[in-house]
C-alpha cells in the first residue's frame, strides 16, 4: 500500500476555504490536470481523466462532512483508493489545507521513488490551484 500526504497554507479561513473544497461544481478547476469529477448521485461522483486507470468513468463515493471540514472519497469500482481532505484554521484568518491519498494496490511509497515524486506533485499542483482558487474568490467576493 502506498500512501500520500500533502499540506498548503490557504489565504482565508477554514470556512471559507472548506466551501470552494467541497463544492463539486468548483472541483475540477483546482483538481489535478487530467482528472476530472461530477455528481452522479446522492454522495456519489463519477471520475476520469487520463490519470485514473481504465476506460470510461468511474463510479466513486464522495462526502463532505461540513462539521468536521472534511471530504473523504473512494473508488466504487476502484476500492483499492481512497483519499480525504481536511482543513483547519490557523494563524490570523488563515488555514490549512491536508490532502491524504491511499492506493492500496500500489507498492509501498519508497519503492518507486518516480511514482511518489509523480503522486506527491500531483498532490502539489491541485493545492496550489486551490490556494488560487480561493484567492479568486477573496478578491471577486469585495
């Protein structure tokens, strides 16, 4: 099994950051290039892109737990995938941002030093655009 985690400073505070996270129909600007979700149900999306395996969509699971400032998701047709985001306040009205991603059919992470380095900036990258995100929605909110 091999598991990734990653952390970014966010510009606003966890309210605010947590609903531009959570929100499904803001998803996929922040999410990694080549991956794309939606809704397909109650706690339900469907996924794809070229970084997920197979054809098609996939069916995955998908809930946000706004008391707790979390998302957690999974792979329906891929159970051997699973991840969770969650935010928490920091410093002078900002948060923080910790993305965890499990692959259970992977190697552990040290055994293939160019898949976590791929993982880990995938990870990277949709922080960054999320960070961005929220920044727009601070500066287009005043």
């Amino acid at each position: 099994m091999a598991e990734y985690e990653a952390t970014c400073g966010m510009p606003a505070d966890s309210v605010v950051v947590f609903g531009v996270a959570s929100d499904l129909t803001l998803m996929n600007r922040w999410l990694p290039h080549g991956l794309w979700v939606r809704e397909s149900g109650p706690d339900q999306v469907e996924a794809g892109g070229e970084v997920v395996p197979g054809d098609g969509a996939h069916e995955g699971l998908f809930r946000v737990q706004d008391d707790q400032l979390r998302v957690e998701w999974g792979g329906r047709d891929h159970p051997d995938y699973a991840g969770w985001l969650q935010v928490t306040d920091s410093a002078s009205g900002t948060s923080e941002v910790t993305v965890h991603i499990s692959l259970l059919d992977e190697p552990e992470e040290g055994s293939s030093p160019e898949r976590a380095a791929q993982v880990r900036g995938m990870l990277d990258e949709s922080l960054s655009r999320l960070r961005d995100e929220v920044g727009d929605r601070l500066t287009n909110s005043g």
